[in-house]
C-alpha cells in the first residue's frame, strides 16, 4: 500500500531521497542465469545521470551502480539483486529558504499533508533522481528482453514547442535533446537556454516505440496492457498524460478510418498503437507522453508559508530547464519493466 513498487512478477520496489546517503532499487522475479555486468547497468544509468550538457542540471553525480546481491560469477542468481548508488554532490543548504514554504508546481504542499512531515531537501523522494533506481532496474529488464529481440526506443519529439520534422533513430544519441531530428535539437536547445536565461523552464513530448513484442501480452479488463504503461509513465514524476497510436487525434477519426483492417498479411494500420482489448496485436507498440515544464525554476513565484500566510518564492539551486532528455532512459527503462513483468505472467498463465 505504501507505493514504493511497481510489477506483479518482476517486482520493483525503489528508496532513497535526493539528498540522503543514497538511492537504489531491490528487484525481485529476475530470471536466474542470466549473463549481467555492472556495466550493462551502468551504461543505462550514464544515460539519465545530470550534468551531460548545459541543458541538464549541472549537480555532478557519478552514479556510479553497487550490485550488492542477486549475482554470482557473473549472472543473475534469481534471488533479490540490490542495486545502490551513493549521492556525493547534494548542496542542502541550497534548499533552507523553502525550509517552511511551498513552491509552485512542487510535492511540497502535498508531502506535508500526507505525511506531515517532509524532506525539503532537493524536494526529497519527490525529486527526479528517485528515477535513478528505476534505470538501473529497467537495464536488467532491458538485458533479458534483448535475447528476445526485443527493443525499445525513446525519444523527444517535441520540446519548447518545437517538434521534429523527421524521425532519425540513429541522431538520437548525438545531440542533448535526445530528438529525432537534429535540425529541431538544435532550435530546442536554443529555445531552452532562452527560457534558462529568463529564469524559466520549458516541457515537452516524448514518444517510444516498442519492437518484437508477440501478439497476446496483456490481462484483459483492468491489466490492461496500455492501462500497465500507463501507469508505469504517469509514476514519472514529470508526465502529466499519456496516448497510444493515434491518440487523441481518433476521437475525430470515424469507425473507419480508426479501425486497423487485419489482412493475412497482418494489419494495414496501426492506430490502435500495438494494442487492442488491452492485449498486445505483435505490432510494434507507440505512446508519447506529455512532460511538464520543470517545475524548479528562479523566476518569483506566489506561494505560502507552512503557517498559509502569502509569500514570494523562487526556487535556488541546480535544476534542468527541460526534463525531456534526461526523461527518455527513464521511459525506456519503465517501458522495459512492464513488457518483462506481463511476459512473464503470460508465462505463469500457460505453465
């Protein structure tokens, strides 16, 4: 009940706040045998880390992964794997203004009345290096799909609203905004340093595809296998909506036009996004998630204090304008979760 984790089978649980000793992950249900480096993990882990550009927080972290069970001699045991990464540059004092306050856009306000208590350090297990426990276990989920052929890759597509024009997988990796274009990276980038300057943060889209998942993944009624994605991309602190396909261009669509035709051949179409009846068509599976501008930024802001008098507030500190490239390894590693997690329910179903 706490909401700490995540799968029925590939279960996740994540800890650690943004300013503690640390964070990690315990994952259970890893299939035993399996051949798993450090750096498989790490690899993942250097991907979503801060401090890669000047469009990124600049808090210099290493993440550097600790396995400290679940391995022997190189491969999974199928016991537990406990995965820890220390936090070494956290500036707290930083965070004293807002010690009795609430900033705009943050979980401050709700923390404090849910639990009445909070770690108002770099917003505590509300911050976005909570995910880092995430990426390391979506590497390991990652890894055992791939003997599987199955791959996953994610994006932005759209950011300070500016979207690509083209879809290129391979300049992905070669430019900071993780876009698929790099003529839009570029005006991207330049939108985000405008909105840095001023203070200001940007949002943004990001869209991932799914390949080489079979037909038939997925529990009908409310395991749905969008209503798992779903709820593993809105678990992202930053992502406010989520669509399959088409999205919501189908509510204009007709019957017709909506529908993909299935020929012997396999589908003319896929507006559906790879899943129908909440089970998996074999097609390839796309969504785009939509991410909030970041909510940490300097500009004054109207807020209150603990005691709900009116203040003005700005947030301090080390913060990304734009969430969305540091975004994309956490919906992958998310994506790579739930697709091992139902594939191994189908497993149990048929055994």
């Amino acid at each position: 009940m706490s909401g700490n984790s995540i799968g029925r089978i590939y279960r996740v649980t994540t800890f650690g706040e943004s300013h503690g000793r640390g964070v990690g992950v315990v994952i259970d249900g890893v299939t035993p045998g399996i051949p798993i480096s450090r750096e498989d993990i790490q690899k993942q882990l250097d991907r979503r880390k801060p401090g890669q550009s000047e469009l990124t927080t600049q808090r210099k972290e290493s993440d550097t992964v600790e396995i400290l069970s679940g391995i022997f001699e190189g491969r999974t045991t199928g016991t537990p794997m406990a995965l820890l990464l220390y936090n070494t540059d956290q500036d707290s004092s930083a965070y004293d203004h807002i010690r009795r306050a609430y900033r705009p856009g943050h979980a401050d306000f709700t923390y404090q009345s849910k639990y009445g208590i909070r770690d108002y350090r770099g917003s505590g297990r509300a911050s976005g290096r909570e995910t880092a426990g995430r990426v390391a276990a979506g590497a390991v989920a990652m890894k055992i799909l791939a003997m599987s052929d199955i791959e996953i890759k994610a994006y932005t597509l759209r950011a300070g609203g500016i979207e690509c024009r083209i879809r290129d997988m391979e300049v992905i990796e070669q430019n900071p905004m993780r876009a698929c274009d790099p003529e839009a990276a570029q005006k991207m980038a330049g939108r985000i340093e405008e909105m840095k300057t001023a203070g200001d943060s940007v949002g943004g889209i990001v869209e991932c595809r799914i390949q080489g998942v079979p037909a038939g993944l997925g529990e009908p009624v409310f395991d749905k296998m969008e209503a798992e994605l779903g709820r593993a991309m809105l678990s992202i602190g930053a992502v406010r909506g989520i669509e399959f396909g088409a999205g919501f261009s189908i509510a204009d669509m007709t019957g017709s036009e909506s529908n993909d035709p299935l020929r012997p051949d396999g589908f003319s179409s896929n507006n559906s996004g790879g899943i129908i009846g909440g089970i998996s068509t074999g097609q390839e599976i796309l969504f785009r998630i939509a991410v909030k501008p970041t909510a940490s930024i300097s500009k004054e802001q109207h807020s209150i204090d603990a005691d709900g008098r009116p203040i003005q507030i700005r947030t301090e500190g080390r913060h990304d304008p734009c969430i969305c490239p540091r975004i994309v390894p956490v919906v992958e590693a998310m994506s790579a979760m739930v697709v091992l997690d139902l594939i191994k329910r189908q497993a149990a179903l048929h055994s």
